[in-house]
C-alpha cells in the first residue's frame, strides 16, 4: 500500500525534516502517527499525497513508485487518495451537502448520483439534519465531518488525516476517530496523525513515531 525506504527531506541548506524514515502500511490497516509539534507528521504526509517530493531515498504509494510519475500520473494517483486537512478547507459560504458535493461535481460526477450520495454519506457522518447549514455556522467537530464525508465521498483507497482531533474536545475527538473506523471496516487504509500521544494509545491500532525526523514503530496493529 505504502512504503517508505531510507526517506530523506529538507528544504534548502537546512536542518532536515525527516532522516531515513522506512515504513510499510498495509492495505486495510488503520495506523497513527504521532510526534510533536515540528517531528515532521505533516511533510510525512505530504510526501504520501504527493504534494511534496522527497529529498532522497524510494516512496511506493498504492504499489506505485511515484518518482516515476508525470503530472497527469501523479493526478490519477491523487484520485485515489482521501485527505483531511488539519484546517478543514471547507468554503464557508457553502451548506455542509454543498462542499461535500463540490469535490463531485469537480470529478463530472451526475448530478442525480450526486442528490443520491451527498445526503447519505453526511447522515453516515451524523450531519443529516446540518446538510443545508453554512458551514461558516457549524462547531469545530461538526466541520471536521464535514471535512471526513468530502475526503471519503469517491471512496479513496487510502484516507489520511491531519491532526483531525486537535481543536475539539475528547468526546468529539473519539467520535470522529469512531467514524474513521467505520471507514476503515469498509476496507479503506487509514492513517492518522497527532500530537495527543495519550489519545492514540488508547486504541489497539498500530502507532508510528516521530521524534526529530526519525521514525519508529510503536504498538501492534488492531484485530482484525
């Protein structure tokens, strides 16, 4: 699915970001990746969607070698990637059905398959009664669905999100990773990164960690 080997990024003559990181995610699996603020969760991250390159070392993403990729490769690979940003990125004049339809719409998706799916997928996410609300109005955890329903809506093999957690509180935070395991059961890969260590040990899924730009694997991956 993924896999990292002797991974190298910095940006100029600087410190780097990441030091020979090497990981392997495996199709179906659900993981964290935690580490402070500054370890490099987000470029990992990026390296992974693509939106980065890597200084040195060899990324497979979804069996694909991506140093090979033209533009129009890395966009069909890009396809198949979900991402939720740790900024949600939603437009906020927008009801919460109408950006979760925009990512539809962009991808020529019918409009009759776009009435079917959008209402279905934000009541999967608990918002079927918030669908026709700006999303300029709506709390923290009710744009982070609103985040996850867009990201899942063309069913990405993999799912990353970006400290998805981090601005709600507990009660929220678990209901949210709850509803990624709800996707995760559906056979999508899933990978989370946060800083809350405390918050990821209290799942049975298999945790990476950065420390300073390097990498090491904590904890067993779920049953499954």
């Amino acid at each position: 699915m993924i896999a990292f080997e002797q991974v190298g990024k910095r940006y100029g003559a600087g410190a780097p970001i990441l030091s020979d990181v090497s990981l392997r995610l495996e199709p179906g699996g659900f993981y964290f990746l935690t580490g402070a603020s500054g370890a490099g969760k987000t470029t990992l991250l990026k390296l992974i969607y693509l939106a980065e390159q890597p200084s040195r070392g060899r990324i497979s993403v979804l069996g694909t070698d991506v140093a090979g990729l033209d533009r129009a490769g890395q966009a069909a690979l890009r396809r198949r990637i979900g991402v939720v940003f740790q900024d949600f990125r939603l437009l906020d004049d927008l009801t919460a059905a109408e950006n979760v339809a925009l990512a539809l719409r962009i991808a020529g998706v019918p409009e009759r398959q776009i009435r079917a799916n959008v209402p279905e997928l934000l009541a999967w996410v608990g918002l079927a009664n918030r669908s026709d609300s700006v999303a300029a109005t709506l709390s923290g955890g009710e744009r982070q669905r609103i985040a996850i329903a867009r990201a899942v809506v063309r069913r990405p093999e993999l799912l990353i999100a970006d400290e998805p957690t981090g601005n709600v509180d507990d009660d929220v935070a678990m209901l949210l990773v709850r509803v990624f395991e709800r996707i995760n059961r559906l056979g999508t890969t899933v990978l989370i990164a946060t800083h809350d260590i405390a918050f990821a040990r209290q799942f049975e899924h298999r945790r990476f960690h950065l420390d300073r730009g390097m990498l090491s694997v904590v904890g067993e991956p779920s049953p499954r």
